[in-house]
C-alpha cells in the first residue's frame, strides 16, 4: 500500500549519499475517479516538491483531468537523489469532494495511480491560547485517514507548510473551517503561531473526528531545548544537524544547525518528551560522522531546557556490495541500514542508512560493537539470511567489504477474464488480492482483466499466500496465486451464486440492537497464524437486528466483526464460503459497555508518569480503545468499556514496557500502575549530580564519615553470583588505597540479617555492609533501591570526593579500570 510518510516522525535515519543523478525524471501519471470508479473530469492535480530538511512543500504546477479523469506530471525528484531528502506530494480536489494526497519518491516504480474521490466533511474549530483568548493569524495545517477495503479506497489528506491552498488562517475569533476533509476519518491538524508553542497531533493514533464543529485546540506558551553538539574529546563540532520531533506529534519542528561553538536552540515547544537527533553525514562542508540520537528530553510548558548536549562521533566507514543472488550482478540503489544490536538505554544511540550506486556498492558510517547490517531494494527480497548480517565493530579497525545477497522478487502481472456458471464474461466484475497489498480492478465488456501485484515474503524462503477475489450482482468466484507464479500469469475465475452470512445482533436479554455494524474480513492463512483484511462496505442491522452481508467466494475462508455504540465487540474468523447459501450465525450478543478505569501510572518512585501510551484492548472489547496518553497526574480515564477481561498496557521512552489484566466490573474502577525506568533514562544519577542519600539502611557496621573521600557504592543480592564477583574486588581495592577510597554495600531484603551477618564475617568484609527492609519486592522498592534506581544486580556507582556522581552502572569487568581512574583525579 502506497503509505503517507508523516513529517514529524520522518525516519531520519533513511538519508543516504548521495550518487550520481544520470537518470531522467519520471512521469507521475493516474486517474482520478468517484465512489463509483467513473472518470472526474475537471479535478485539480497539484504537484508539490517537499524538501525534507527544510520541512516544507513547494508548488510545482497545477492540472486538471480530461474527461476521461487521467492526468500526466512531471516528476521533479531524480531516482538517484539520496532518500527522504525530497518527494513529490500530489494533491487532487474537486468542489464538493474530499481532498486526497499521495507522495511518490524518485526511487518508486512508475506506476500509474488512482485517487478515488470521496464524499467530504467539514472540520470547524477555534484555537486560543492557555487563558480562552482566540488566537488570530494561526496557520493550521490539515492531515487526515481512513482505512479502505483496499488500497484505493484507503484515503490519506497531508498538508503541509508551502500548500497554502489547502492551509486555513484563523480569524478574529480564532476560527478556522475546513470543508472537504474525507467524511467519517480521523483528523490532525498542525498549528503554528510565532508567539506559541507548535501545536501537532495525528490522525493515527487518535486524532479528531471529521464532521466536527467545535473543536477547541489550544496553544501553551513555547519551551525549548538547548545546548552543545561535543566531539568525543567534548570539543564542539560546528555544521550539525539537529532535528527535533515528538512521538504522536503531527508537525516535526525545522532542524537547526549548530554553530561555531557547537551550539544550538530548538524553539516554539509543546510540553511533551522529544527524542533528539544529530546528523552531519549529508551536510555540504560539515564533518562527516554518525547519526546521533538521545530520547526522553521532557520539556514541560513554557520551559527554556538548557546543557541538552548531543555527541558527536565520526565513526568507522563500513563499505560493501548488494549483489543478485542468482546472477551475482550488483543491485542500484538498494537502501542499506545499519545498527546497533543489544543497545541498552545508557548507550549511545546511532543509526545509519545508504544508498547504493550503479555497481551495487555503499560506504557508510556505523559505531563500535555489535551491529546488523541490511539490506532493502524494489523489486527483491533477502536471500534467506544472507540479505543480512551481524559485525563486531572494534575501533581503528578497518572492517571487510560486506557482501548482502537479495533473491528477485518481481511484480507478477496477473491477467485473465472473469465468467459466469455457463462459462460467458461478466463485464464490470470488481476484482480484487488479498495479501499485504491489496488491489482491484474491474473487467472490460469482455470479461477481461490485468493488474500488476508483489507479494511480501512470509518466511525466508517463500511468499505471503495471494487470493484474486471477484464480485458482480450476486456472484463471487476466487483463484489462488501458485507460489511459484512466474512473472505472468493468466487465469479464469468462474463464478458461481455467492454466499453470504446472516444473523441478529441483540443486546443482554435478547433486545434487538439496530445500527450495529457488520464488517466482513477475508482471511488468509500462513504458517500458524492468519491474517485479515476488510473485505466491501460494511452492513448495518435493521430495526430488529437483522443483518446479511454478502460477497462470499465458495471455499474461501472469512470473519466478521461486529460492534456498536455502547457495546463491546464479536469477531468470528471461522467462516467458510458456500456458494449460494446463507450461513446463518443466529443471535449475536454484545456486551453492554458500561464499566470505566480510572488509571494511574506512577514510576518506581511513586512519581506520576505523564504522557505513558496506554492501550487497552480485550477479546469482545469496544474497537475504539485506541492508542492514548496519561495527563501530568499520571491519570487516565479509561472507558467505556465492557465488563470482563480487559489488558492494559503501557510504553514511554526512557521506561521498562508493563501491561497487567484484570477483570472489569461495571461501574467505574480505579488501577495503580508502576513504570520501570531503564537504566540510564533518569538525569539523577548523571555525571556531575549531587550523590542521593541513603535512607532506610540497617548497618552491620555503621559507616564512616566519608565527607572529602572518594567512593564506591554498590548494590547487591548474596546468592548472586556476579555480586559476589563485584564485593571481591571492591574489597581488594578497599585494601589498596585505604582511608583515600570508602566502600560501602548495600543488600536487599533476600536473606534474613543472621545470614547476612554470617555472610560478612566469613568474607572478612572491612567496610560497611547494610540492608534494606523487606517489602513486597524484596527491598527493591526501598527508599535506598529507588533513589539510586537500581534496575539489576550488582549495581555499582562511583562517587567523588566533592560528593558528586563520577561514573553510574560501572560494569563488573571496568571496577579496577573506573575505580582507578577516578582516584587519579
């Protein structure tokens, strides 16, 4: 499915180098059509050039359709320009229609396509600032979406700065008005402003409804975000790039460069938690090195966070080849992406990506370690594992060329002609796949029909099962797609009297529900699991609850999925076609959805989380539990739901995910939940920060007064083998620098005081051991657990003699190598 890239969450790991532009540009060619799939004559076709680093669209040229509905453009992007750094964006209106976009990069297929228009719905809202005054002059940018049957009918809106004709300005009354955004799709609008903060959400994972009108958006006073771009060496590094974007945010902010001394500021901020990134591979003039990130920057309302230093890191430059695995000949402009495996949150985050030339080569930059190197092309599929592979990356080496195979994996052309029972063509017949992309078509007065489809793959050596599906008055007729389909096929559908399923939707004690929506879903079977998709418009019942929804292909496997307002859910994959009768699922019953959740999220120090993405979801659950976050309280309210099992779980960056699953009852119900800071993600244990204090400790040996000393502080579990280890060789360098290094231990509440005590004195222990008190963690959730975050066992921290932190989460094999260091100062 050809899928709207959002712009403030647009991967910026997906720039490469750039190679030689010897390619022409391409033809942007379609046809614009109504719900009906009949030619739209007069339609306006506009083609925009959206520069990614500038974050902005400009105008190229306007058209309009013939009377057969088709249009030709130019393409503006060379298929050789590095990815993500430019698209096209086209943008297709009529009066009385909705608004449709697409984009298409320089490296797509040049495939015709087609924007089907829709019937619109007006979105009307006032934007004011924190104290209710109307905000005059806001610019509000419109994104919205709604998933189809199949990919013509799923509809996308994106606009962005520069299409100042499908931009609306706020009034005197702070108003605006949108009238032809798709109708029943979600919406998200950008808001800008020069004296307020950026306002973003985006229609996929919550977003308003089209047809309101009067939605109220409000603008917080701006924050911001500061500090140094710093080499290895901590020098600043002039030339970097630095983007800023926040998750579930429908507007990324304009990136900044740093400057001589390494400096940048990010403005006009929302309170949310961002995720930075830095990137001076692509600059002109600017030092070549990695792409940096650094997630978590919590900027609160109004806030002016400053010393948000970002590293900067030249790299190793890792060189290779994409190769056919067949023909062995070198594959163009093959993406190829590079990370770091088993990154913990305290390590430094990179990524890099590449593009490859004519001889099938890339060179890019990646970081020491562990990393995976992949590789991605149109038109192929990794050669079972040998797409991929896993390096040790050490520092000053100069790594092999890398060799990654790709298997070709070409478009089919599926052509054939759709008949009836008697063997005579059935014109206009809607012929669609089923699969991760879903086409149609419809056959000409012959009977006839041709569409190009690629499949993905489902395991390493195989293909996603494929179904042609056909539908016309009251017959259905399928036809599998062979794995080893070539690159043309011809078949026959015959046709036959379709199925359909019946029922009657009621509520609890038998009340007919009227309203309720019946969805069909074909289903296609892999490996152990299926999959589904929407299949036709969904049914609605009548006043007694009745339903029949039809379109059936004998033997083909389908669901439905039916809901309604106030009620949860029913789902049933078990359906089996047969062609001519009606499968009959008798009474329906949905749950009546009258039970709440009063959520609160707190971290492991009793703090409230804001902005955790909450998700609660259960079996015959309402299907509008979509993705939502926590408020500055840590609180959500949940609902409504239905009585029954419900799960819930719970993700922010800088957090261990958690989840639990209760029973619901009707009413409203309050739920505690505790996030797990990774280590690493809290600024409390920073190099620099004042040392926590202990609280809640029962000495065995009551500790030293350690003012003007350096020390050694670890955490441990006694039958944890590598605590053991860590107690080992702090002792021995207790012993080696004496009353210049104090060392004190701290245990959890795993063994009884006896068996610590006995513990000590068999190990001959001279500096300090303690204990927390029991709790239903074992200690864990003990003042002295909590506040140096301990997340795992041993948990070593180094402490200067000014009493603040020099090094957190010291590894086992680096105590002597740390401890000396830190001595040496």
């Amino acid at each position: 499915m050809r899928r709207l890239i959002l712009l403030a969450g647009l991967a910026v790991w997906m720039i490469a180098f750039a190679v030689a532009a010897d390619e022409p540009s391409k033809k942007i060619e379609g046809a614009v059509m109504d719900a009906d799939k009949k030619p739209l004559a007069g339609a306006e076709v506009t083609l925009y050039e959206y520069a990614y680093k500038a974050l902005q669209s400009t105008l190229v040229k306007t058209v309009k359709t013939g009377e057969d509905g088709k249009f030709s453009l130019e393409s503006t992007i060379n298929p050789n320009d590095p990815i993500g750094q430019k698209y096209n964006i086209i943008q297709v209106a009529k009066p009385g229609l909705a608004w449709r976009t697409t984009h298409v990069s320089g490296r797509e297929e040049a495939t015709p396509l087609t924007m089907i228009l829709f019937k619109p719905a007006v979105f009307v809202g006032q934007v004011v600032n924190k104290k209710g005054e109307p905000v005059t002059g806001a610019k509000v940018y419109p994104t919205a979406y709604k998933q189809g049957a199949s990919e013509d009918e799923t509809i996308s809106v994106h606009v962005t700065p520069g299409m100042d004709a499908f931009m609306a300005t706020t009034d005197g009354q702070g108003r605006f008005r949108f009238e032809q955004l798709p109708a029943e799709a979600k919406v998200g609008v950008t808001v800008d402003h020069p004296d307020y903060a950026r306002f973003g959400n985006n229609p996929y994972q919550g977003g308003f409804e089209a047809g309101t009108e009067d939605q109220k958006i409000e603008l917080a006073p701006a924050g911001s975000i500061s500090g140094r771009i710093l080499d290895e060496n901590s020098k600043p590094v002039a030339g970097v790039r630095v983007s800023c974007y926040a998750r579930n945010s429908g507007g990324g902010m304009v990136p900044v460069v740093s400057d001589a001394d390494g400096r940048y500021t990010i403005d006009r901020l929302s309170p949310a938690n961002y995720t930075l990134a830095s990137q001076s591979m692509s600059e002109e003039g600017a030092p070549k090195g990695l792409m940096m990130q650094r997630s978590g920057v919590e900027v609160a309302e109004g806030q002016k966070l400053e010393g948000i230093d970002l590293k900067w890191m030249a790299g190793t430059v890792l060189r290779g080849r994409v190769v056919d695995s067949a023909t062995s000949q070198p594959i163009q402009k093959a993406n190829v992406h590079a990370y770091k495996m088993n990154r913990t949150n305290s390590d430094v985050g990179w990524s890099a990506s590449a593009a490859t030339n004519k001889e099938g080569a890339f060179e890019l930059r990646v970081g020491e370690g562990q990393i995976s190197v992949q590789a991605y092309a149109q038109k192929y599929l990794p050669d079972d594992n040998r797409g991929q592979r896993q390096l040790e990356i050490k520092q000053g080496q100069t790594p092999d060329e890398v060799v990654l195979y790709l298997k070709s994996n070409p478009p089919i052309t599926v052509s054939g002609v759709v008949v009836d029972a008697d063997g005579k063509p059935v014109a206009g017949a809607k012929v669609s796949t089923t699969g991760h992309q879903s086409k149609s078509e419809k056959t000409g007065k012959d009977g006839k029909f041709s569409m190009k489809i690629v499949r993905q793959q489902s395991g390493p050596s195989s293909v996603e099962p494929m179904t042609l599906m056909a539908n016309s008055k009251g017959m259905a007729g399928s036809a599998e797609i062979p794995d080893n389909a070539g690159a043309t096929l011809n078949v026959t559908i015959k046709m036959k009297k379709a199925g359909s399923v019946s029922g009657q939707v009621v509520e609890p004690g038998g009340k007919p529900l009227a309203g309720a929506t019946v969805q069909l879903m074909t289903r296609i079977n892999m490996g152990r699991g299926f999959s589904t998709r929407n299949f036709g418009e969904p049914a609605k019942t009548d006043k007694e609850g009745n339903f029949e929804i039809g379109g059936l292909s004998d033997g083909e496997l389908y669901g439905i999925r039916v809901s309604a307002k106030g009620h949860g859910s029913m789902t049933d994959y078990e359906i089996k076609g047969d062609s001519g009768k009606t499968i009959d699922k008798g009474k329906i019953e949905l749950p009546l959805a009258n039970a709440f959740v009063e959520l609160t999220v707190l971290d492991d120090n009793g703090q409230p989380v804001k902005d955790a993405r909450v998700y609660a979801y259960g079996q015959k659950q309402p299907e509008a539990n979509s993705e939502r976050n926590t408020n500055a309280e840590g609180k959500l309210k949940l609902g409504p739901m239905c009585p029954g099992e419900l799960s819930i779980s719970l993700n922010k960056d800088g957090f261990s995910y958690a989840n639990t699953r209760l029973e619901l009852t009707s009413g409203t119900q309050p739920v505690e939940m505790e996030m797990v800071r990774e280590a690493g993600s809290s600024e409390r244990l920073k190099a620099g920060n004042p040392a926590p204090k202990l609280e809640g400790v029962t000495w065995c040996k009551e500790p030293a007064d350690m003012n003007g000393r350096a020390a050694a502080l670890v955490f441990f579990a006694p039958g944890n083998r590598p605590s053991q280890m860590a107690l080992s060789r702090l002792a021995d360098l207790n012993k080696e620098f004496g009353d210049k290094l104090a060392v004190a231990a701290v245990c959890d509440a795993s063994v009884k005081e006896d068996a610590l005590k006995e513990l000590v004195a068999s190990k001959g222990y001279a500096f300090p051991v303690g204990q927390v008190a029991s709790d239903k963690k074992s200690g864990w959730a003990s003042p002295a657990f909590r506040a140096y975050e301990v997340r795992a066992v041993p948990s070593i921290v180094l402490i200067g003699a000014d009493g603040k932190i020099k090094q957190s989460e010291v590894p086992i094999g680096k105590i002597e190598q740390s401890v000396r260091e830190m001595m040496k100062n």
